[in-house]
C-alpha cells in the first residue's frame, strides 16, 4: 500500500531536520570510508592516528577547515565569489527532497499518526533532481569566474561544458525507465518495480548509461577534469580556503548521494526489499554505488579533455538514443499496438 503522498507541515520540517543531520553524518563517515577503501586498493593503511582505526579523521579534517583563515584574492568578484559556494551546497541538499527512504509510514509514539519518509512527494522527482543536479554546477561556474584566477577560470568553463554534455546523457537515459512504468515520481518508480521487476533487467544499456553520466555529473574520477590537480592546480576552487572550500566538498559528496540514491530508486526498486526495513535496503544500494565511486577513482586515469567530450557525443548519446527507441517499439509492442 502506498502511503498518503502529504503530511503536515510540523513533521515535515521534523523530517528534513532529521535528514539534514544523517546526510551531514554520513558525508563525514563517507570522507573516513573512501580514504580506507582507496588505501586497501594502494596496499596502504589509510588513517590510523586520529582516534581508534583513524575514526575521528572527519572530526580532525573540519576542525582544521573551520580554522583555516577566510581569504578574498584581491581580484576577485568579491560578492559572487563568496556566494558560489552556497550554490553547489543548497542545490545538492534540496535534491534529497524528493528521494523515498521508504515506502511505507513509521507511526509515531503516543499518537496515531504516521511519518511518511520523503519530504515531498513530486509526480515530476525525477526531473526535479536533474533540475537541482545542473542549477549546482553554478556555483561552479561563478566560483571559478569570481576567483580572478585564470586556472579557477578553465575549471569553471570545463564544468561548463561537461555539464551540458552529460546532463543530456543523464537525462535520455532516465527516459527508457519513464516509458516503461509511465511515471515520472521517484515513489511511482519503486512502487511499479515493487509490483513488477527491477528496472535494471530490462534497461541494463540505460543503467550503464546512467552510471557514466552520474559520475561526470558529479566531477569525480575519472571525470574529474573542472578539478583536475595536475592540470588546474585545483580548478574552480584553488583559490578558496576554510568554510567556503569546505561547501563545495560537502556539495560534491551529497551530490554523489543524491546520484546514488536516484540510481537505486530508479533501477534498483529503491527502498524494496525483502526481510529488510526499507532505509536500510536503500542504504545497502546507495552503499553500493558509492563503493563503485570509490573504486573508479583508485583504479583509473583521468580522461583528456577532448576524450570527455568525444565520449559524450560520439559514443554515449547515440546509445541513449538507440535504447530510447528500442524501448518505446518493446512497449508499443507490448500493448499490442504494433505488429511485425
């Protein structure tokens, strides 16, 4: 049974409470947990020294952020440059408004009434999280722009051009999952899979498609090229230091949730699962994904520019395309209106 798609307005901002302190936390534990996976992948220990199995490392990493002085270079476009970071953090948080941690209601001690686990139920999630996915890479742009710094600069107009190529691939390959549940709601998607099958059986090509974009999307390895240390020095956020630097890389870690936790509503039935409460099946394929983050980047080279972007367009959207169109005959075909 689907649960009511609304819920008072006292529970629902309990709610986002409630989710802004797990996605902070979990940002810091997922900063420990890519440092000791990409260590056992380099045959290293990764950290040890602060705290028991280098636990308190997030702890000592935000401690030493907050204290790092604010600076402003001088050339800088003062007010978007302060700004800009904000931009890529709010975006990425707003995103997990419309994810289902679950399908059905939690009740509440003491009352009869029940806590639906989403903060609002969109009929167009989908194309909301694609929305709030290219409004952050704005802040990108301006960061890189406002810094008056030429290699800031390159960062911005690579993330410029990498978003509008992917965004594409990201958005096309979502469209083989709309045809065939005929929603575009995050909560529909994992209700039909849940009366069906996972979308992943019969649109692996979009899956795998997804997965690309998602990591593009999201500038990590072997996408990460607006960052790119070795080329850029530290791209659209070399000149950034303390809190401000600390929102962009809280902004690009909740961007990977966000990524993580549409793939596995979309493909994987999101919080359905057997034996399992539902936030916990939807943690185990989040976790999932994020590991694949993880093992990417220990394990492949950074892609030139010009390879980025023949990627996109030559190989990747012709195959969005084709599966697109392959889909839409399977479903005509599938309700008998269309014959061979």
């Amino acid at each position: 049974m689907i649960p009511p798609t609304s819920q008072n307005l006292g529970l629902t901002a309990i709610f986002m409470g409630v989710l802004l302190v797990i996605l902070l936390s979990t940002m810091a534990i997922l900063t420990w947990i890519e440092r000791k996976v990409l260590a056992r992948m380099q045959n290293r220990y990764g950290p040890t020294r602060t705290g028991p199995f280098g636990l308190l490392q997030p702890l000592a990493d935000g401690i030493k952020l907050l204290a790092k002085e604010d600076l402003v270079p001088a050339n800088a476009d003062r007010y978007i440059f302060l700004f800009a970071p904000l931009i890529s953090f709010a975006t990425a948080f707003i995103s997990f408004a419309v994810i289902p941690l679950g399908l059905e209601t939690l009740p509440l001690p003491f009352t009869s009434t029940h806590l639906s686990l989403f903060v609002s139920d969109v009929n167009i999630g989908v194309l909301f999280v694609l929305a709030m996915s290219g409004l952050g890479v704005y802040g990108i742009i301006l960061g890189g722009y406002a810094s008056g710094n030429r290699y800031s600069l390159l960062g911005g107009l690579r993330a410029a051009a990498q978003v509008i190529s992917y965004e594409l691939i990201l958005g096309l390959a979502l469209v083989g999952p709309f045809l065939l549940s005929g929603t575009l709601s995050l909560r529909g998607l994992t209700q039909w899979q849940q009366n069906n099958t996972w979308l992943i059986l019969v649109q692996a090509p979009a899956f795998i498609l997804y997965l690309i974009a998602g990591i593009a999307e999201t500038n990590r390895a072997p996408f990460d090229l607006p960052e790119a240390e070795s080329e850029l020095i530290g791209g659209y956020f070399t000149e950034y230091t303390g809190f401000r630097f600390s929102l962009y890389f809280l902004g690009e870690y909740v961007a990977m949730l966000v990524i993580s936790a549409t793939a596995a509503s979309v493909f994987l039935g999101g919080p359905a699962g057997p034996f399992l409460p539902g936030p916990i099946w939807l943690a185990i394929k989040i976790g999932f994904f994020l590991f694949l983050y993880f093992w990417l980047r220990a394990t492949l080279p950074r892609f030139r520019y010009d390879q980025l972007m023949g990627l996109a367009w030559k190989l990747l959207l012709p195959l969005a395309l084709l599966n697109i169109v392959v889909t839409a005959f399977g479903r005509l075909y599938a309700l008998g209106l269309l014959h061979f």
